[in-house]
C-alpha cells in the first residue's frame, strides 16, 4: 500500500487534480440528467441517477488515471 501511495503521490506532482474540470463533468454528467429526472419522474429516481452515476464516474475516472499512474509505479519499484 506505501509503494501504491508514493507512486500516486508523486503522479499528483507532476498532474495535480483539476478541481473545475472534475465539478464540470460532475455537473455535466451527474447533475443535468437528475435535475431532468426530477421533473419528469419523482424525488427519489433523482437521487438515485445521481449517486449512481457519481458511483459510475468515479470508476471511470480512477480507471483512466491507473494507466497513466504505472509509470510511476514503476519509478517507485525501481
């Protein structure tokens, strides 16, 4: 776990979080189609789009990042 930490650590160095980008896709992804679901349909279906699709963008998210972290990973093998 302390090699996997220190590879992302330093992966978040040289490419820090873009916090308004995330909130943005967040916004786009998450937020848009719930609002429109909470006017067609009811309350709780809102809800429940949003947290799974918040759900479903984090693994898509943390899988697009593992490929660009094992070079790090490496480094820290090494």
């Amino acid at each position: 776990m302390e090699i996997v930490n220190s590879a992302v650590k330093q992966f978040r160095e040289d490419k820090p979080i873009n916090i308004s980008r995330r909130l943005l896709i967040m916004f786009l992804w998450c937020g848009i189609p719930a609002l429109v679901f909470l006017i067609l349909f009811n309350f709780g279906f809102a809800i429940g789009w949003f947290a799974l699709s918040i759900l479903i963008l984090g693994i898509k998210t943390a899988n697009d990042e593992s490929a660009e972290i094992e070079p790090y990973l490496d480094k820290v093998l090494k």
